[in-house]
C-alpha cells in the first residue's frame, strides 16, 4: 500500500493524528469532519495514497468503487433517509487543500447550491 508520510490524511490512518473514527476496513477509513459543515459530516478516504480525483486510474479504481459502497452503508446505518451529498474535490481552485483522494458527505439540513 502506497503512503505518503508528509500527507495529513496518511498520518490520520496511521493514527499519528487523532480522528473521531466512523467506519474502517482494510481499503478505507471514514472519520468525522473536524469543522463540520452539516449536522451529520464524515469523511471516507482510501487507505492508499491517492491524490485526488485526477490521479484515479484503472489500476486504482475499484477503491473508488468500494469507497461510495461504504458511504451507502454508513448512510443506511445512520437512517440518513432524507438524503446526502457526497463531494469530492480535484485541486486548488475546487477548493481540494488535502491531496489526498477524500469524499466529504453531508447530511442532516437541506443543502444549497452550489457549495453549502
């Protein structure tokens, strides 16, 4: 498995940095937003070290796959019945300031857009 020990994200699985834990497997690790933009905001991000949306490939996809299965799961264990986001962010001016792939899902008010 590939890390990148100067990413903030590696360190979080790694557990240098400390995370409100939401759901692990050996593929992915899901952890409470530290400044949540909804009642209910969560994280899912691969173990891998993958860059962003921009550096998925065929190689490294199914992680990917793998990753909106759990956001399914977790969304269903947390009766989010009225419906969530699920955002991901490709570089600076998306507004991506970990590069490190990760989906931001949020649920628990009604949602805007765009952003919000």
């Amino acid at each position: 498995m590939i890390v990148e020990m100067d990413c903030l994200f590696c360190k979080i699985i790694a557990g240098e940095i400390p995370s409100k834990k939401v759901y692990e497997d050996e593929l992915v690790y899901a952890f409470e937003d530290i400044d949540p933009q909804a009642p209910v905001h969560f994280l899912v991000i691969p173990k891998q070290h993958i860059a962003g949306a921009g550096a998925v490939t065929a190689e490294n996809s199914a992680v990917v796959a793998h990753i909106f299965e759990v956001i399914a799961r977790i969304a269903q264990e947390k009766n989010l019945t009225g419906g969530y986001r699920v955002i991901t962010n490709q570089g600076q001016d998306a507004g991506q300031t970990v590069n490190h792939l990760h989906f931001h899902v949020m649920a628990g008010r009604p949602m805007t857009w765009p952003a919000g």
